[in-house]
C-alpha cells in the first residue's frame, strides 16, 4: 500500500482501510474567528455539494463581493447577527474516495458543551490554529487556550485522529515563516500532552482555499492537502474482541416466537463484543444468567451480532429486564459505586465536592456526588494543580461515589462503558461528562 508521509509526523495509509465503507465523522474545533465555519463552507463548496438556490442566495447576500461561506453552517439567526457559531451544525458531502459528515462546533468558551456533544461521536477533530492571532516571529511561540482545551477534549474522549489546520495563510506576510514557526509548538504540546492521536499538522487558507482540497504547491510544504488527509482516516470501529456488553435501551413484547407466546426481546446496540444465538450471557444489575434463545437485527432473525450493530435478544427464560440495564459475558463485568474519572466539566455552576447530581451511564439514570476533586488540570502548563471545585470549561480528575453500582469499566478501554454525563438535578442542565479510570473497591 502506497503512503504520505505528512510533514514527517507520521505515515498514514494512501486509503482508509478496504473493509471500512463508512463516512468519516469529523468536526472542526479551536478559538473564536479561527476559521471553522469558513473551512468547512470551503470543503462544501470546492467539492460541489452546494445546491444551486444557496449559491443563488449566497450570490446575492455578497452584491459582487466575495462569498461568505461561512453562512453555510451558521444557520441560527443569532449566529448570522453576532458572526458567531452558537451551536453544532452538520454537513455532509462526498468524493470520489469516500463519503463525510463535518460538525461546526463552536468557539466560544460557553458553548464548550456543544464542542464536547460533536467529539463525542466523531472519528476525527480538525483544530484549526489562526495564524493572525499568534506572534509566531516571538522567541517563544504560544497557542491560544481554547487551541489547547479543544485538543486535550478530543483526546479526552479518544477522538481516534487529531488534525491541526494552520489557517490564515493568506493574510501572514512569510506564510512558510510562519508555518514553521507554529509546527514545532504544536508538535510539542502534542507531545507533552500524550495526544498520540495526531495525524497530521496543514497549513491552509479556508478564505482562499490554498492546500483545503487541492495541494499546496509552495516550496516549504510537500504534505497532502486537508481533503487528502482526511480521506486517508479511518473511521471509529467498536471492538469485537473481548467479552460481550450490551447496554439495553427498550424491552419489547411480540409475537416473534410464534402465535400465543408473547417474546420479550431485548434491544440495544452492542457496546463491546459479539454474541451468538444460544451464548449464555449475565444480566445486570440483577446478576442472573440466561442464554440467548433467538436474535433479531434489522427486522430479520440472525444467528449473530457483533459491535456496532443493533440487536434484539430473546432470551430463553423470562427476568426482569428493564431499560438501563446491561446484556454482559457472565462474569465478564463488576458493578461498583466509586470510581475516580476525569470531569470536563461544562456548567456556570461550578462542580463542588459533596452536591448531589444525575448521571447517566448508558441508559440509566443514577444519583451521585462528587466525593473528591484530586487536582485540575493547568490547561497551559499541563501540570495538575490543587482545587477545592472547577468552574466552566475546567478538566479535573475526581472520585465520584454512585447511590446505586453500576458496571463501570476504563473509557480507555470502552467509551460506552466507560463515559457518563453529569445533569443538575436543579436547572436540568448537562453540566459535564464524567471519562472513568477506574472503580474503586467497597470500602
């Protein structure tokens, strides 16, 4: 297989792999007027997936000048008059190579949440660094916080490949100057931080569109283009290794086992794992043991299901199964109610030590209280450092005690099983989201 070798940071594969046909799922992320909403008008633009009445209107609002593409993606009409993104916008558009879905998330520090919600599912981040707001000619070179804090979040939440998209090209006097001159900090944030997801650091001028869909052809660049780049990423696979875990989202009653006998089938979408028709599996929090006496996916009787894939179970005896409950491997999963966890945490309202709030974990809804912030993390240093609560935006690492256990496992190792958010039980917002590392033993 053929490969690029991107600016020397990496190889990656010419083509994403043969067996993976789905979409990539990416967002752009970074700093306020860095560009995202922009980059992302230009990919739809330079790969002609604008119908013609938007261009017709965009024509119009521009009277002659040039177009503001960034009115493709910022489509509330507060967003239109601040000339800000308020909230995650999705497009989509396809090349010849492969198909994408691209999330405009937002910049502005109060609308962090929004950023987490579109990273959370995406299979890469392109973290757009603006060239005009850094003083790349200083000794020192240093990147704005929400450049750092979008990048740990995407790797937080095992965003399997990070992008830095070195914007503004255009309106620097020495672009290949300064090119270079953010490429080493990058690279050493990156490393400082363990951001082992990175998969390439572009330049690109989204307002001009130099190196978004076609090469860059400037003598201190030889890497691929964005595009290229992104379709050179493969896509997020659940892993089929390891035991089964099956979080169960509705409990139906029919007829599928024949006239007169009213089935209960089990349906969800398989965290971890795969399972086969007469597998002896583990419900939990119960803990009683059945095996698998049928399977459904998409409306037709199957004999297995793996990762990824939506199933219906019927098991062959009746328990007492509800939604929020999980399908387990027997003896594969422990339930536990204290766990230490990295907090994003996204509320005005600061997380306090000993307040009582809603998570939920899978599809269930559990109370809990922060027993301990540990540290937060210095977004400029990286260093942890002490803290008593965190406020908006903050990341810290805390030990969560639950009401009721839970069979919690590592986000590392799963990011079903190991993800839960963190609502206040007062104004019903989403506060943060709770990453595990680890439960912790019964005292």
């Amino acid at each position: 297989m053929s490969a690029v070798l991107d600016a020397e940071l990496r190889v990656v594969p010419a083509v994403a792999p043969a067996s993976d046909h789905r979409a990539l799922r990416f967002l752009t992320a970074g700093s306020v007027d860095d560009g995202k909403s922009t980059l992302i008008g230009r990919l739809l633009f330079d790969s002609r997936a604008i119908l013609a009445d938007q261009l017709d209107t965009l024509n119009a609002k521009a009277a002659g000048e040039p177009i503001d593409l960034s009115l493709l993606t910022d489509g509330l009409e507060a967003e239109r008059e601040q000339g800000i993104t308020i909230d995650v916008a999705f497009r989509y558009f396809a090349t010849r190579r492969r198909k994408f879905v691209i999330a405009d998330a937002p910049g502005h520090e109060q609308y962090t949440r929004n950023m987490v919600t579109a990273a959370a599912g995406s299979d890469a981040a392109v973290v757009l660094v603006d060239l005009t707001k850094i003083d790349w000619r200083a000794p020192v070179v240093g990147l704005l916080p929400q450049t750092r804090r979008h990048a740990l979040l995407a790797q937080l939440l095992r965003v399997p490949s990070i992008v830095f998209a070195v914007n503004k090209i255009d309106a620097v006097e020495d672009p290949g100057a300064a090119y270079q001159a953010v490429r080493g900090p990058l690279q050493r944030f990156a490393h400082e931080a363990g951001i082992d997801a990175l998969a390439g650091i572009v330049p690109v001028s989204a307002l001009r569109g130099d190196n978004v869909t076609q090469p860059l052809r400037a003598p201190w660049f030889n890497g691929p283009s964005l595009l290229e780049l992104l379709e050179q990423l493969p896509t997020t696979q659940e892993s089929s290794d390891g035991p089964l875990a099956m979080p169960v989202q509705y409990v139906a009653r029919d007829g599928n086992e024949g006239v007169g006998h009213q089935a209960r089938t089990l349906w969800g979408r398989i965290a971890r794992g795969q399972v086969r028709s007469g597998d002896e599996v583990q419900l939990l929090p119960g803990g009683q043991t059945a095996r698998v006496q049928s399977m459904w996916r998409a409306g037709q009787m199957v004999q297995a299901a793996r990762a990824g894939e939506s199933a219906g179970l019927v098991l062959d005896r009746q328990i007492d199964v509800s939604r929020g409950d999980w399908i387990v491997a027997t003896d594969s999963l422990h339930q536990s109610r204290t766990f230490t966890a990295t907090l994003a945490w996204l509320d005005t309202e600061p997380a306090q030590v000993g307040r009582r709030y809603w998570v939920r974990h899978g599809n269930r809804w559990v109370q809990a209280r922060i027993r301990a912030i540990e540290h937060r993390l210095d977004i400029q240093t990286l260093q942890p450092t002490d803290a008593h609560q965190l406020a908006v935006n903050d990341i810290g690492e805390v030990t969560v005690e639950l009401q009721q256990p839970l069979p919690l496992e590592s986000y590392a190792d799963n990011r079903v099983g190991g993800a839960l958010i963190v609502v206040d039980p007062a104004s019903h917002r989403t506060s943060g989201a709770l990453l595990v590392r680890g439960p912790l033993p019964a005292a």
